[in-house]
C-alpha cells in the first residue's frame, strides 16, 4: 500500500501542475481546445484562444496530465497549439511579449489570421498521427469554415513540414539521426494480418452500432457532468480540487484491478514486457492488467491491435473497457489540457478485441478470425462515436497503420457510427460548444425554416449613428455597447408610434476600429458647417486602418479626449462601407443562414423597400432557431442554448440498449476454452466427471492449459475400491461437444502416483479443436517409489478427501504420435535406476526423451 500511495501522490502532483495552470492563469487552455478552435474557424471571437500564455499553458499542462495517468490524450492539445502557433507566427509579434518585428503586416486581418489558424490545425494533426492528408481533411471536416483552392495547398505544405519536423525530432531522439521513416507520435504498429473476408462486413458494421451507441451514451454522460459542474463546482479551489480527486481515482482503480483480475499470462520466447508488467504474477508470467494500465497508451492501443489472440482474457477486456470508458467520461472537460482521441482509441480497441474474440468463439472452424482487426473496428467506432468525425478520420486511421487494406471496413464503421449516433445526439465538440454558449453555424440551416422570415430573427433595437455626428455621442456609444460595428443613416428620428427611433436610408456600415482611429487621429471639427472645404483626410493614411487587433483591445478612455474634443464633429461618410451586406424584411432565414456561413459575416443590415434601416441580424440571432425532431415531425423552435440535454426516457433506452448489446458479445466472449473430462472404471456405464481443461494461448502464440477438479468426484474412493480396474477418461472440447475423445491407464498406477495425472493433449489450433489425449501418471509425485503395474494396490490407504491433480502439456503439431502409455512408465523407471546406479542426469526436453 505505500506504493500504491507514492503513485497516486505522484500522479496527483502532476495533475496539479496542469489544474493550476488552467485554473488560475489560462482557463481557455483546459480541455482538448479543438471546441475552441472550430468556433473560432466559424468566425467567432474567442478571447484568448489563440495567446501565446495559452499555448505555454497548454503545452507543459498536457505533458503533465498525460504523465500523471489520467486517461486524456495529447492528439487535441497539439492541434490547439498548432492553431495557436499558426496565428502567432503570422502576426510577426506578440502582444504577451510586448514585442512586434515589423513583419508580415498584411497579415493582420482576421481573415489572413483564420486561415493561418486552419493550417496550424492541420500541422497539428500531421504531428500527432504522422498523417498529413489526415490533417488537411480534419481541418476541411472539423475547422475551416471558408474554404478555397489557396488555403488548401498552404494546408498540404505546412503539414508535409509538421511531419517532416517530427521524424527528424524522433529519429534523433532514438539514436537513428537522419532515420525519417516515424509514423508520428501516436504510432499503432503495422498490421501483419491483412486479411478479411466479404461476410465479416456485417459484423463490422455491428461494431459500428455498438461505437454509435457508447458514443451517444458516452457524450450525454459528459455533457450532463459538464452542466454540473458549471452550476456546483465553480469555484477555483473546487475545480482544482477535482483535477486532484480524478487523478488519484484513476490511480487506485488501475491498482486495484490488478490486484483484483488475475489474467497472468505466459511470457513469450521473445517478451516485449518490462519487469512493471510482472507485478504479482509468478516469474516467466506478465499481468496482462498492468500492459493495459502500466503502458503507454499509444503502446496499450498497440498491443491490442498486434497481439496475439489469447494475450488478453475476455473478463480482462470487458473490466477494462470499462473502467477506462467512465474514467475518460470523467477526465474531458476538466480544468486540464486533455484530449479524448487516445483514450477513445483505448476504450473502443479494448472492446473491439472482446468483440473479436466472440466472433472466434462463435464460428471455431473458420480460419483468419484476427481479434486485432476488431480491435482497430472498436477504436474507430468508439472515438467516430464520440467526435462524428468520418471522412478525417478514416484518413488518420489508414495514414496512422500505414495500411488502406482496412479503408473499406473503417470508411463503413465510421459511416454507420454516425449515424446511428446522431439518432440521440451531436458530436461531443458540437454539445460543449452549445454548454459554452457560443453561437456557432453549422454546414446547414434548420430544415422546415423557410417561413421564418428576416423580420422575425431581427434585432430593431439597433444602435446606429448618422453621417456626422459629435464626439460625444460617438464616445457614449463605444462606452456602452461592445458592438463590432454600427450603421450609418442619413438621419435619425423619433417615432410616434413605437419607442424605438425611426432610422433613415442605409449609406453604410462603419466599424469600432475605425471610429477608435479617427478619435485617436483628431479627425474632427469644431463645428458642423466648418466641415466644408477642410482637408479631411490630411489628417489620418490608409495604414492606420490595418491593425484591427491593436485598435481593437484600445479603451475609449486611453484616448484621453478633453471636454473642448467632445464638443467637435466627425464625418463618417468618407470612412463608411457604402454597400454592406443587406436583405429585405421577406427573406427566409436559409438565405440568411447560408450569407453568414459562406461569407463569414458578423452582422447583416435588414432594410425595407425604401432602403430604410429597419433592424439587424447577428450570428447569435440565427443560431438560436435550433432544428428539433419530436414524435418523428421536425421543427425548428426558438429557443435557448442549453436544450441539448436529453431526456431522462431517452437516458435509460440508451443505457438498455448498451447493456443488451454488451451482453450479447459478453454471451460469446467470457467462455474460455475447455475441455471436460470424465471418468469410468473398467466400462462406461457408469460415468462420473473428473474436471476441466482450460486451454490458453500464451504470448508466444504457443498454447498453455490448466486442470481443475470438479469437487465431489470420489475418485479416490472409487479407485481404492477396485484398483485393479482400467481407469479410462473421456474428453469433450466445448468447441466440438459432438467430438469425444478417450485414454485409459491402470487405477493402481494412478494410486501410487497420488492421484497426480500428466495429460498429453495435441490440438488444431486454428479450428479449436483436440486431436488426441493421452493420461499418465506422474512419477514425480510418485517420490522415491518406482511405478510397478504389477504391484498390489489392494493394501494401499488413501485418503478419500484426496483430490486427482495434474500437469498438462499441449502440442499444437497434428504430426506428433500419440504416446503409449506401459512404454512411457517403463521408460521413465529405467531413466530412475540409471541415475541410482550413478548415471548423469538427462537434461534434454520432454519430446526430446520420450
């Protein structure tokens, strides 16, 4: 137990850095970033998204959240940091450094900055999997909002470069410079198996519901958290708190299933395991736990995929999945650096092998039933059930193996996984978008929109202002408004019938930035008449427009403006975007939908027939129409943010459909390998059960087996009651019951041999199937007595609570003849005096003897 509390004090430490950093100086860099970064993309400001203190923040916080064994991954933290070094590095400065180069000026907009983000969201992903493609497809499926030929290329070329920079990274780091041949930092190992067949099709595609469903299930798990503690864990030290409270559960949980699951399994010719793995298993053994819990996860995916069949127990994979499944449901979202593609690979492979296994169980004689293509099924459903990503994904996947023999099978999981997903939900990124409150765009408007017309999604209360206007009211409006930018009419009047004023023809839009320029400038008069005739633009260039961000962190305030200045006029007119974008009272809201997401607009002016103002839309008055689908009619309803939630009715069938699919592959997977055996004396009339068999493959692909007695068998007894009789044992394999096999041997042998029997078993491997069996008794047990056929058990005592034992040894080759057993006992008895009469002892092997 004091290790137990050393490692989950050192996990917790770990955490803790990250926590803290999050908490109390970047709370933008918690979680994978990749919400972040889409709505950014889509054309929303996100404060601090894209900083320079967010990256520190979320590189060393994601180092430490990974170290200290919480299940997140690094795959969404180095796409947020691509992103942020995208935006950073096209500005040529840095407002947290307080220093600018000079360079790339005309790259300060936001539209040169989003396509710089895009790219680095690209590299992002080339670094993470090694897939460059992948990384272009991520940012067109998941990102980029605006799409051109321009953007693509720069994407390609900057992940290529991503890539490139990883392998020469990895190549030095692995003592093999110049080495470029790295599959990125999430490597998953080539497939040797590359094999499937049209039938399997189906079950892939079941494994693509099963991921649909757990996705679901697993997205409305954590939104529902998520609320949570948005509403109860709010305070700083409470969110640390729960970062430390995570960190040190998943410690103990991966102890105690060790401690708990006993799947000890053989250690191959060739052990690619390290002493951690042994934990409490025998010497020449692995804890197949530990290599689940104790790895790295990209080498836990990797062992999955690769290993083979029998490495892993069913009671093993299902615990796992499990487990991992709610501790990753638990660790996104916390106030640390993590993403959720690793352990989403993790959990789905974890089930997948399961599944796999069942379907070896389920059809014996068909050779080429591989578990670790299941296994990499399982990782794709699992995580496309989780983010609904298909086209990327499927990318990533093959670019990841190096292999598109699976394109096909992953492509159709993924497909299926999507859909069957968004029957109860979104993507996860889409949900938490919707808890933050952001008013994002998706690729299309609400269906059955087009009665909602333009006049009922508006906004009236506009703030606008005329062509000149006085300093003072343009400070009072940029002091109380946060707008981005505002109309320009040629008057503005009351209204007698509405409190609302009564805006004059559209000349224009004119933005925050600009009015902050020419306050900034002096670019005014002492009075309104004077205005004739001046120099108006002597006073400010073109240039001084460019840096919108500068102007725009500016405070009115700052400007320091006397009360003289506020008295004087501002002609907006030659600053004025004379055609923004407008529509008419009448137009749908698909047309306006599809304005703001094709052209990336922040706001749209509404006028009427006469060119008059009459409102403007913004992105958050169109988001908020959402589409729902109640008694199988859709609708489209204005409503909050927040009604992402399901139902609690919803809830449970989700949760009965998991568990009754669970409990199918479970049915066919939990069952190992036996082999019952049975017992007669002298005839099978009368027939009572011996024990079982358990058959196991080892690391090494070689095969193990264990016998355990069935209690009651009266064995002993019934020997000692006729030890003249022939002692025969029936065997039944559980994958081929019609099959019986028999061996016999003398009681009596088995009696000085204290009941301890030596199996020799020679099975097919690939159809499951036992091809002989031979019994013996042991000599070892026998001690310094020889076995003598002809001796007189009759005055023999034994125990009747003795209990038959045994050592079984198993051959895989069909070739081997079957042993004879009176040769085998005599053999060993002449083995035994040559050594009495001082004979060497025979070291060789067992066949090699006998």
């Amino acid at each position: 137990w004091k290790v137990v509390a050393a490692w989950i004090s050192y996990n917790c430490l770990l955490v803790g850095i990250a926590g803290s950093l999050v908490v109390f100086w970047a709370p933008i860099a918690g979680g994978s970033g990749i919400p972040q970064i889409k709505c950014y993309l889509n054309g929303i400001q996100i404060p601090e998204v894209v900083k320079l203190k967010t990256l520190v923040s979320k590189a060393i916080g994601v180092a430490c959240a990974v170290s200290g064994g919480l299940s997140a991954g690094k795959e969404g933290p180095m796409i947020h940091s691509g992103a942020v070094v995208g935006a950073g590095i096209s500005q040529g400065r840095s407002q947290c450094l307080r220093c600018d180069t000079g360079l790339f000026k005309e790259f300060r907009n936001d539209r040169e900055r989003r396509d710089f983000v895009s790219v680095g969201a690209a590299a992002g992903v080339a670094a993470a999997f090694g897939a460059p493609i992948g990384g272009v497809l991520f940012s067109l499926e998941e990102g980029a909002s605006f799409w051109n030929q321009n953007l693509t290329w720069r994407m390609f070329f900057s992940a290529m470069i991503s890539a490139f920079t990883v392998n020469l990274i990895l190549s030095w780091f692995n003592g093999r410079s110049g080495w470029l041949s790295w599959t990125g930092l999430a490597n998953f190992g080539v497939f040797e198996n590359k094999n499937y067949n049209i039938w399997e099709i189906p079950l892939f595609l079941a494994v693509g519901v099963i991921g649909g469903i757990t996705g679901a299930l697993f997205n409305h798990l954590n939104c529902r958290l998520t609320e949570f503690r948005k509403k109860y864990v709010s305070n700083k030290w409470q969110r640390l708190l729960e970062c430390l409270l995570v960190a040190a559960i998943s410690a103990f949980t991966g102890f105690i299933t060790i401690f708990l699951v006993d799947d000890c399994q053989p250690v191959g010719v060739n052990p690619n395991t390290t002493e951690v793995n042994q934990m409490w298993c025998k010497k020449g053994e692995y804890s197949a736990v530990a290599k689940l819990f104790f790895q790295n996860p990209e080498e836990s995916v990797k062992s999955l995929f690769h290993s083979p069949i029998n490495s892993f127990g069913p009671w093993t994979l299902l615990i796992f999945s499990i487990e991992y499944y709610l501790l990753t449901m638990w660790t996104f979202a916390l106030p640390v650096p993590a993403g959720v593609f690793i352990p989403a690979i993790l959990t789905g492979a974890a089930w997948g092998r399961l599944f796999g296994i069942g379907v070896g169980r389920a059809f014996p004689t068909v050779t080429g039933i591989d578990p670790g293509k299941y296994a990499l099924a399982g990782a794709a459903a699992q995580l496309g059930g989780i983010v609904r990503m298909t086209i990327s994904l499927t990318a990533i996947i093959m670019e990841a193996t190096k292999d598109i023999t699976f394109g096909l099978p992953i492509m159709l999981v993924l497909m299926i996984t999507k859909w069957v997903g968004d029957i109860f939900s979104e993507g996860l990124y889409d949900m938490h978008i919707d808890i933050q409150e952001v008013p994002i765009l998706g690729w299309h408007p609400p269906q059955m929109s087009r009665n909602i017309l333009a006049e009922k999604v508006m906004r009236s209360d506009v703030v606008a202002m005329e062509r000149r206007e006085r300093v003072s009211r343009v400070v009072a409006v940029l002091r109380t408004t946060n707008h981005h930018g505002f109309p320009v009419v040629d008057r503005i009047d009351e209204s007698p019938h509405s409190s609302l004023p009564d805006y004059g023809r559209l000349k224009g839009v004119i933005l925050r930035t600009q009015l902050i320029t020419l306050l900034e400038k002096r670019v005014f008069y002492s009075d309104v008449d004077g205005l004739q005739g001046v120099d108006r633009m002597g006073r400010v260039k073109l240039s001084d427009f460019f840096d919108e961000d500068l102007q725009q962190d500016k405070s009115v305030d700052s400007l320091g403006l006397s009360a003289t200045d506020q008295q004087c006029w501002i002609d907006l007119e030659p600053f004025i975007h004379p055609h923004p974008h407008r529509v008419p009272l009448n137009a749908s809201l698909p047309f306006i939908f599809q304005l703001f997401r094709g052209l990336g607009l922040r706001y749209l002016t509404v006028v009427n027939d006469d060119n008059k103002l009459r409102g403007i839309i913004t992105r958050k008055d169109v988001a908020r129409f959402r589409e729902r689908r109640s008694n199988k009619k859709y609708q489209v309803r204005e409503l909050g943010l927040l009604t992402q939630a399901w139902s609690y009715a919803e809830s449970f069938f989700v949760s009965v459909m998991l568990i009754a699919l669970l409990s199918v592959v479970i049915t066919g997977c939990i069952a190992e390998w036996m082999v019952d055996l049975e017992y007669s004396l002298n005839n099978f009339n009368e027939v009572y059960p011996l024990g079982k068999i358990e058959l196991r493959r080892s690391y090494d692909g070689n095969y193990t087996a264990t016998f355990r007695a069935t209690g009651g068998n009266r064995l002993s007894e019934r020997m000692s009651a006729d030890p003249s009789s022939t002692y025969q044992v029936l065997a039944r394999s559980s994958t081929h019951p019609k099959d019986q096999l028999m061996s016999s041997s003398k009681a009596c042998l088995l009696l000085q041999s204290n009941l301890f029997h030596y199996f020799w078993l020679s099975i097919d491997a690939e159809r499951q199937l036992v091809q002989s069996l031979t019994v013996f008794p042991d000599i070892v047990a026998a001690g310094d007595k020889p076995l003598d056929s002809n001796f007189d058990c009759s005055q023999m005592v034994v125990p009747s609570s003795a209990q038959p034992s045994a050592i079984v040894h198993v051959s895989t080759k069909g070739v081997l003849p079957t042993p004879d057993t009176q040769l085998f006992v005599q053999m060993m008895e002449k083995e035994r005096r040559a050594r009495q009469h001082g004979a060497e002892a025979d070291d060789r092997s067992f066949l090699g003897k006998y």
